[in-house]
C-alpha cells in the first residue's frame, strides 16, 4: 500500500526524494512510537483507527459515498502501518482493554 505522504512529482524525483521520504518516514515513526508510549497517545490512536473505519464492513448507497469512506479508511490504514513499522501494534491493540480499566 502506498503511504498518503508518498508523493511523486518534480520534487521528489531520484535520490533526494526518496531521502526526504525517508527522513519523513522516520520522523512520522518517531511521532508513533511516543504517542504509543503514553495511555492518552494510545487513545487517539485508536480513536483514530477506529473512527476511521477500518474494522467496520460498510455498503454506501453511492459512489460519492463508497470514494469518501475508501478514502477515510486509506488514512486509518496508513496510521495502522505506522504502528505496525514500529512494533506498537500487538500494544496498541491488545491492550485496549488494560488502559480503559487502569485510566479510564
């Protein structure tokens, strides 16, 4: 799957593109791995995912509608595989239930 940031155009031609792509790559991880470390970090993230819709099957009535939840959940996804990349996702989402208990 292609990252939302991963942009292509004149800017991001050869290697000082894929450098900016990866110093931003490791910049949004950074950003991750510190929301993951703290209960309210992991809530958003969650909020975040779920809102998103990406554990939710849906049947839009339009194609306006189906372009506008595919998109949502494209951006859900991309938040996912952050967590993933940096092995927050077993945490994140196996510990749900700990967090709401111990600060919720």
């Amino acid at each position: 799957m292609k990252d939302w940031f991963d942009m292509e155009g004149p800017d991001c031609a050869g290697g000082a593109g894929e450098a900016a792509r990866a110093l931003e790559q490791a910049r949004l991880e950074d950003a991750v791995r510190g929301l993951v470390e703290s209960p309210d970090g992991r809530t958003f993230l969650r909020w975040l995912i779920h809102g998103a819709g990406v554990f939710r099957a849906v049947y839009p009535q339009s194609h306006a509608e189906a372009a506008f939840q595919e998109g949502r959940r494209t951006v859900g996804l991309s938040v996912l595989q952050l967590c993933v990349n940096v092995g927050a996702g077993d945490k994140l989402l196996n510990n749900e239930m700990n967090d709401e208990v111990n600060h919720g």
